[in-house]
C-alpha cells in the first residue's frame, strides 16, 4: 500500500543493528561541524557579529536559519526517500554534483 502523503513520525528501517540513536547522531553531527568550519557562512557570521555588535544576536539568528536549512534538508531528504530508491537517489546526487562542479570548473577556467 503507498502512502499518498508525507507522514513525520514515520522512519526508515535500520540498515544494522549497530545504528544506535548515538552513532546517527554523532555522525551526523561531525560530519556537519567539519563541512561548516571556516566555510562561507562562518565567516558571514563573524563579520555580521563583529559589525553589529551583538553577537549573540547574531548567534541566536545564524542558529535559528541553521536550524530552518536543516529541517528542510531533512523533509525533503524524507521525502523523496519515500519515493525514490536508494541507488536513483544516490545516481541523481552524483549528476547534480558533477554539474555543479563542472559550472565552477567553468567560471574559473573562463572567469
């Protein structure tokens, strides 16, 4: 039977009995923490925090988008799990980064 509709309290079935609560969260966690460190929007923050003044201001702002980013990254990323399988998934990824790539690879040959 499929489901018609995105449903929230759904999860998708553990691969291993190894992946514990703990281990999805501490690799989530480090592999976001490294890809964020010293990247664009960290340093956006710094100089907005050293602009204003007011960095928990700006702390509690670049938390809250972060947060929102995350949350849609994750509804979606459920989303099309629910619709598409895993290797089109991963097929699709690959394409979007290869064109990605090749873009930038473009702009800095031709500038």
């Amino acid at each position: 039977m499929k489901i018609d509709t995105f449903d929230l309290t759904t999860t998708a079935p553990k691969t291993k009995k190894s992946d514990s609560v703990w281990v999805v969260f501490t690799t989530t966690f480090i592999t976001i923490f490294l890809a964020e460190i010293g990247d664009k929007t960290q340093l956006s923050t710094l100089l907005m925090s050293a602009q204003s003044h007011a960095p928990w201001l700006v702390f509690l702002g670049a938390g809250a988008a972060l947060v929102t980013t995350s949350l849609l990254g994750v509804l979606l990323g459920g989303f099309i799990a629910s619709r598409l399988s895993p290797k089109t998934v991963e097929k699709s990824a690959g394409l979007v980064l290869l064109l990605v790539s090749s873009m930038l690879f473009w702009d800095v040959i031709h500038g």
